[in-house]
C-alpha cells in the first residue's frame, strides 16, 4: 500500500470534495487532514445540508458519514445520484451493515472506509481516487489533442503512456508505442502482420471486451457503459486489466480508442485486506479463465487444522495474525515449487492454488507437512501467553471445466466443508 506524498498532492491540487459528517469532533480533525492534501474542501453537519451545497455547486468527490440527522448519508446519496450519477462518492461509516452495503452497492458506490479511520488506509483510498481523477482529466484532454493532431501525430502520441489506436474502415491504421508494448509488439508492421484483428488480444472474462474482429469490438464498446469497457490481457503469467474508451472521428468510419491501464486499481479491489492474496471472486475470474482449452484444471486447497479454536480462544486479531502468516508460508512454498500458478483467498482459513500447466504433487507434499507455532508467531506481538500448534489439512482435486462456474464453486465449497 505504498503512497507517493508528492503525486497525491499534486493530483489533489485539483479536486474539490464535500464532507458531509455530524460529528462535530471527527468533522473537524478530517476536514484539517483532508486540508493537508485538497485544497478546496466544504463541510456539512448533516445530508440535507450536504445536500443544499451540493446543488451550488460541484464537487469532485463526495466523503460522507451514513448516520446523520435530517437527512442520513444514503439519502442524499440516493438525491446526488440523480443529480449525477458518476459522482464519486467515498462512504465512512463505524457500521459494516451488510443491509448498508447492499443499499450502497445498488446505488454503485464502492468506495468505503470503517470508522474509526485507519490513516493510511484512508489516505491510500484518497490517493488512489485523486489518481483516478487526474487520469480522467488526462484522458480526455489527450482525446481532444489527438483529434486535431497534424502529420507529426505518430511521433506525439508515441509519447504518450496511455495505449492508442485508431481504427479506420475496421482495420488498424494507427497504434502508438504503449500500445505496441501492451500487446507485446515490437512494431507497427508486426501488428498488422500477427494481430490486424486486435480484440483477439483480449482475454475471455466475465466483465472484460473480447471480440474477434475489429467490427466487434467497435460496436460491443459502443454499446455498453463506460465504466464496463475494460479488457484483460495475460503476459509473462500475469494479469492486466485496461479501462478502454471508444471515440468516433469526424470520419465516420474511424475511431479511436484509449487503452488506461488499471491493473493496480482492480488489484486493490480483488485482494484481501489481510493475507493480500485475491478473494473469491478474482479466483473464479481466474478458473474461467484458464479453463479455456482445457479439460481439467488442477487444484489443491489448503487450510489450517483446528483454526476455528484460535479465534475462539485469543480473539480475532490473533486469529488474523495467525491466517496472516499461514498464508504467507503457504504462498512462498508455492512460489517456490510452482511461480507461474496462481494462489487465493477463497474464505476464511480457504486458500486455493491453480494450475493448467504443472505436476502439483510435489507442491501438495510440502503444503501437509507445515507446522505453525503461534508460541513463535505471538512472541513478535508481545504476547507470550498463547500457545497453540497447528497443522495443514491439503487435497488435491481436479476441476472438470466442462462445467458452469456457479458449479465449480459449490465444488470447491463442498471440498472445503468435507476436509
């Protein structure tokens, strides 16, 4: 979770944000942390009046609490959203209230901090958010440039880290140099020679663009939103995911589109605030996938003997400290054994380890002879006092990937339960 203090700052000098809080203490101790970074910050004591200055004016993130008099924080969501819908709006709240939540996320709010604040996880999530912002702004600035670039535009846009092509008559006539880097090209030429149709770039996923033509891939952006125009692509075993952005020229056979990458924005979201390691839903993300082209995928999922007794008996931080450690040792084994396959947090005390390509005998071996201390793992915490030894319980599957994802998962659930 690494923060560059000199960028947030500068990415901040442009925003404005509405803080919306009833508690007169913690409005006044974040409006002056929010001050350190965003210059135009306005305060409200609860969503009626939130609300009021928010139709003054406009902000470019909304910050606000859920509990407040006169008007609580999803009301006046629910207000600004048909005022504009594509506000971004961070919700901080000491209540994780899955009746909240789904309120929230039905309104397409994802951005959420639990009170009392944790500094820097609430600066990583203001930082990340200012970024996103300069980005956009960027974004649409290098649009309206390129639009009326003149004969030296192949030069200009080569230096440009945003990936550009412009496709005239459903073929590339243009691709700039982060583009050729994106799909591992070393030229134009090589482009139009290997890959003319680039939506083949593209993986298949459930909410990614994968089409096998120019043609395709044109109308699919035109029709969906632009928070669904994204693609994925795997280079070297890893992951990229690219916000993509469709824009018609004058010509009306031409467009171009914008490739933004943010694979560090989707990892943030898909990764587990403990272990690090990406939750369920990236890991069957990950099985459909890579259970194209294959029959079977290999699996082996790990937990730890007895884990449920920690929590029980020394608390949830300690539990977590323990999972913490567990998984750790559970991934070096993996990266050692087998660095190319993929590793997740499936549940509590559930990780799962991927496979389309390799013998997982061996790594599955080495997996059931773990054994973790907490007499060792609590000493580094001070506490001398918890004493408990725990074991690996390990199985080895393979997943039948003629079935549907949904059927997959009750697999991998049903393995968990009967371990």
């Amino acid at each position: 979770m690494e923060i560059n203090i000199v960028k947030l700052k500068t990415y901040a000098s442009t925003c404005s944000v509405l803080y919306v809080e009833d508690d007169e203490v913690i409005r006044t101790q974040t409006a002056s942390f929010l001050g350190r970074f965003f210059p135009d910050v306005v305060l409200a004591e609860d969503g009626a009046i939130g609300l009021a200055k928010y139709e003054k004016r406009e902000f470019d993130v909304v910050i606000t609490d859920i509990n407040m008099p006169n008007m609580n924080g999803i009301e006046m969501i629910e207000a600004i959203k048909e005022i504009y819908y594509d506000q971004i709006i961070l919700v901080t709240s000491a209540h994780n209230d899955s009746e909240y939540l789904m309120k929230l996320i039905n309104l397409d709010v994802n951005r959420f901090v639990l009170k009392p604040f944790n500094n820097k996880q609430f600066l990583y999530v203001l930082y990340k958010i200012a970024e996103e912002l300069t980005f956009e702004n960027e974004r649409e600035q290098l649009q309206d440039e390129i639009i009326s670039l003149s004969k030296n535009a192949q030069i200009i846009v080569d230096e440009i880290n945003i990936g550009i092509v412009i496709i005239k008559d459903n073929e590339v006539t243009m691709a700039n140099r982060a583009f050729l880097e994106i799909g591992g090209f070393d030229s134009y030429d090589t482009l139009k020679l290997e890959m003319p149709e680039i939506g083949v770039l593209f993986e298949e996923a459930s909410h990614c663009v994968n089409a096998a033509s120019n043609k395709d891939l044109i109308k699919q952006l035109e029709q969906l939103d632009d928070d669904e125009k994204k693609v994925r692509i795997i280079k070297d075993a890893k992951t990229y995911e690219y916000q993509v952005t469709s824009t018609k020229l004058e010509d009306e056979n031409s467009h171009i589109l914008t490739f933004t990458d943010i694979t560090a924005i989707h990892n943030a979201l898909y990764k587990d605030e403990h272990t690090k390691l990406p939750i369920r839903k990236f890991v069957l993300e990950k099985i459909e996938l890579l259970k194209h082209g294959v029959s079977e995928l290999g699996v082996i999922i790990v937990s730890a003997k007895n884990f449920e007794n920690i929590a029980k008996w020394y608390g949830k931080v300690e539990a977590t400290a323990v999972e913490v450690e567990f998984s750790t040792i559970v991934k070096e084994i993996k990266d050692e054994q087998l660095p190319n396959a993929f590793i997740g947090y499936f549940g509590v005390n559930q990780i799962v380890i991927i496979s389309d390509k390799y013998d997982m005998s061996e790594v599955y071996k080495k997996l059931k002879d773990i054994q973790l201390s907490t007499e060792e793992l609590f000493t580094k915490h001070d506490r001398t006092d918890l004493k408990f030894h725990l074991s690996t319980q390990a199985k080895l599957l393979k997943l039948d990937t003629s079935k549907k994802l949904n059927d997959l998962e009750v697999d991998l659930i049903n393995a968990f339960d009967l371990m």
